[in-house]
C-alpha cells in the first residue's frame, strides 16, 4: 500500500523518515523488497537463487530483459559486452602512473579527465580541423 504525500509540502507538512526505511522513491518493475520477510527479488527472482545459481553476465542480462537468456542468447550478449570492455593500452598505463595508496576518488578523477587525452571523442572534447 502506498500513500501520496507529494501535496504535504505545500501545507507545511513534512515527513520525517530517517534512512529512508519507509520511503519508496519510485516504483519498480525490476526489483522487490519486503524488508521484514527478508524477500529481494530481482525480475521476480530471489536474490539468493541469483547468487548461486547464475554469474555475473547471466543477472545483468535478467534485469535488462526480465529472463534468463538462452545459451544462445548468453553467448550473444557475453561477446557483445566482451567487445565494449575492450581497453587501449594507453588507457591501462593511465591507471599504473598512480601511487599503490592514491585514494580511489583521486585516480578515478584523474583517469577520467586523462582518458580524454587518449578517446577524446568519448570525452566530448574532440578538436575540429584547423581550417
């Protein structure tokens, strides 16, 4: 059951629900909680069954298309997504100029502005010709 508290705002009513225990953001399609019976599903699979039954690729592709795919389709999909996580060479040594201890918010940072340098199509800052 869910109520509509969007109009509470304007008549200075306000809900106080600390870590969001009782706030639904959206709702979904894709996954189900009922916190108190321990149930998640996923595409009306239990995340249990998810985690010993299927690998990662296997889950990515039921919450995409809301099954489990064919050995055929797997196939399909693990070579599609295999063919997307290519890495150029250049981008692998970007990682290694770091130090071991860097905090990861400072690599992810700086790997993300430097990869612009390699792949700058895909950091939107591609140069136009000189005329």
């Amino acid at each position: 059951m869910f109520i509509d508290i969007r109009s509470l705002g304007s008549k200075g009513i306000f809900t106080f629900d600390p870590g969001f225990t009782s706030t639904a953001s959206c709702e979904s399609k894709i996954t189900f909680i009922d916190g108190d019976e321990g149930i998640l599903l996923h595409r009306g699979f239990p995340i249990d069954q998810l985690a010993t039954d299927s690998n990662y690729l296997e889950v990515c592709y039921i919450l995409l298309y809301g099954e489990k795919p064919t050995q055929e389709e797997y196939d399909e999909f693990r070579t599609t997504v295999t063919r997307h996580t290519m890495i150029h060479e250049q981008i692998t040594r970007l990682f290694h100029a770091f130090r071991r201890d860097s905090h990861p918010m400072a690599v992810m940072c700086g790997d993300h502005w430097r990869a612009g340098s390699v792949l700058p199509r895909l950091a939107g800052c591609e140069q136009s010709a000189p005329p």
